[in-house]
C-alpha cells in the first residue's frame, strides 16, 4: 500500500498534468494546495509556481499560490525580513517588465499588508513608495498602479491613526485621494466605485 508521503507526491503530480492543459484551472490549483501542504516542499512548489508565472505573468491562480506557498514558508520558520526582501524583489521586476498586471499589483498589496509580513513591510516601508511613483511618473494612467498605491497609502493613513499621528494620517489621505480622483478619469466606468472609495476613506482610518 503506498504511503501518504507517495500518495501526496501523485496528487502534486495529478495537478501538473492538469495545469499543462490548463494553466488557470481552480479547480487544480485548489487540489494542489492540499497536497503541497501536506508534503511541505515549499521550495519545489516555489520553484513551480514561478514556472507558471514565467508562462504568463498574468495568471491571478499562479499568483494566490505564491501566497499560499509563502505562507507554508513562513510557517517553516523562514526569516520574516528575508522572505519580504526576495518577495519584494520578485513581485517588482515582474510589475516593472507589465506595469498593467493587476495580479501583480494584488499581490504586492497582500504581502504588504497581510500578517506576518506587514508588520515588517511597515517599519521600512519607503522602498514600496518610492517604486510606485516611479511607474506611476512613466505610466501616469495606469489603473492597477494607481489602484495599488492608493490602497497602500490608505492603510498607512489608518496606521498612522490608529497611533495617533494625525498629521502624518492626514497627508496619507490626501494621497490616496489625490489617487482615486485620477481613477474617476483613468477607469470612468468605475467612476462610482473610486467616489465612494474616496468618500469613506475617513471613516475606515478612524475605525467608524
């Protein structure tokens, strides 16, 4: 009878098959996430993951299990600051050879802002902020990006609240508006959408 260690390793292969045929099946990635997590090869996954994402950069599926795969990393005891680091590394080239893959951009949000990397991203934050001006300065409407920062500036805006330090809040703000304002013209059929972000960007920063 074959272990469970062999059994995982068919299934994770089962998988493969099935994303050769078809790279954004949910189905297969779902099915390979329980067995990637029962083996705990977390870099071999890596390894596959970014094989995906070299086939197409824009794969929303390949990204989540990068997610996923990080978050088994971390679990392995990885190095929270050197973990950010090469993600930070990875997820900029890739935004910086297609400024307009929103997947990408998602993703860079989730790692800034999800736990435990978050609180690590935010101590030293300037490095984010510095690259989302310069795509922003060469691609002045391009909708994930101006999406991506500001939903960036506004979770700086609600920490700086939330430590009581209204000024640095209220610039933030400001950004993330300025941000949004640009996205009613940018993405006009979303122009609602993008009001009503503005418009209760101050109530979801104080917590009402």
């Amino acid at each position: 009878m074959a272990s469970g260690e062999d059994a995982a390793d068919r299934e994770v292969q089962f998988s493969a098959e099935a994303l050769a045929e078809d790279a954004k099946n949910y189905h297969a990635w779902a099915h390979r996430q329980v067995f990637a997590a029962r083996r705990g090869a977390w870099e071999e996954e890596l390894a596959f993951v970014e094989g995906r994402l070299e086939e197409d950069l824009h794969n929303n599926s390949a990204w989540t299990q990068r997610f996923f795969v990080l978050k088994g990393r971390l679990e392995g005891r990885g190095d929270p600051g050197t973990l950010l680091a090469g993600e930070l590394d990875y997820v900029l080239g890739k935004i910086r050879a297609a400024p307009h893959n929103a997947a990408a951009w998602r993703y860079l949000i989730g790692i800034c802002n999800g736990r435990p990397l978050g609180g690590v991203f935010w101590r030293d934050p300037g490095r984010v902020f510095r690259f989302g001006a310069e795509v922003l300065a060469e691609w002045s409407s391009c909708v994930p990006a101006l999406d991506g920062m500001a939903e960036l500036y506004a979770a700086l805006a609600g920490m700086a609240r939330a430590r009581g330090r209204g000024g640095r809040a209220a610039k933030a703000e400001e950004a993330a508006k300025r941000l949004w304002d640009r996205l009613e013209v940018c993405d006009p059929l979303r122009r609602r959408y993008w009001r009503e972000r503005c418009r209760t960007l101050g109530q979801s920063c104080s917590g009402k």
